[in-house]
C-alpha cells in the first residue's frame, strides 16, 4: 500500500483531497479496532499501531483558484491535513517516478 502519492495533472486537487479524507477513515478504524467484514482473523488480531499517513502532492501547469479555496477549507476542517498536501506548479515532465521501498524492505536495512 503507497503512503505516498502523485495527483498528476490536479487541476483543483479534489482527488488528493478524497484519498486524504479516505486515509483519515481508515487510520482511524485502524486505531479504534473497527474492521471491515472483509478484514482477515489476522488483520483483527494486530497491534493497534497506526500506520504511516499517506501524503499526496498534486502536480499541474497551474494552480486554479478553486485548488486554493478548496484546501483552505480542507485544512480548517482537517487541520492534520495541512501537512499531508501539497501543490507543485510545474509541466508533467518535471515529474520522476521513483519504486518506493517496501515497508519490509525499510525494517531490514541498517
């Protein structure tokens, strides 16, 4: 699962706003115990440790205002969010994908 993601060609941003709000849910089932009928008998019986926040960084030519409006009002509702977003003007080319480590991968290395 990618705690870090891309919304390329953003326009106002609302699709990095949804996958915030969705990562807001989900890490707060996750602290809380709640499970989904599809979560495994293993999934239930891990320690209650909340997982990385998932940041996103929209990227497009030009930031419109409503980009502006919207995270202004994101922010005063989930203010934990400000720091979890961001907005680079900048063409798609300038954008280098890189393979994220997994989480195993980050635990082994010394």
């Amino acid at each position: 699962e990618s705690r870090r993601m891309a919304d390329l060609a953003a326009g106002h941003g609302l699709l990095s706003w949804f996958l915030l709000a969705f990562d807001l849910a989900d890490n707060e089932d996750h602290y809380h115990g709640n499970h989904s009928l599809a979560s495994s008998a293993a999934d239930r019986t891990t320690t209650k440790c909340q997982p990385r926040p998932r940041t996103v960084t929209c990227v497009d030519r030009r930031m419109p205002l409503s980009a502006d409006i919207i995270a202004a009002a994101m922010i005063e509702r989930f203010p934990s969010l400000e720091e979890r977003w961001s907005y680079v003007q900048s063409d798609l080319s300038a954008v280098a994908p890189t393979i994220a480590a997994t989480r195993d991968d980050d635990e082994t290395t010394t």
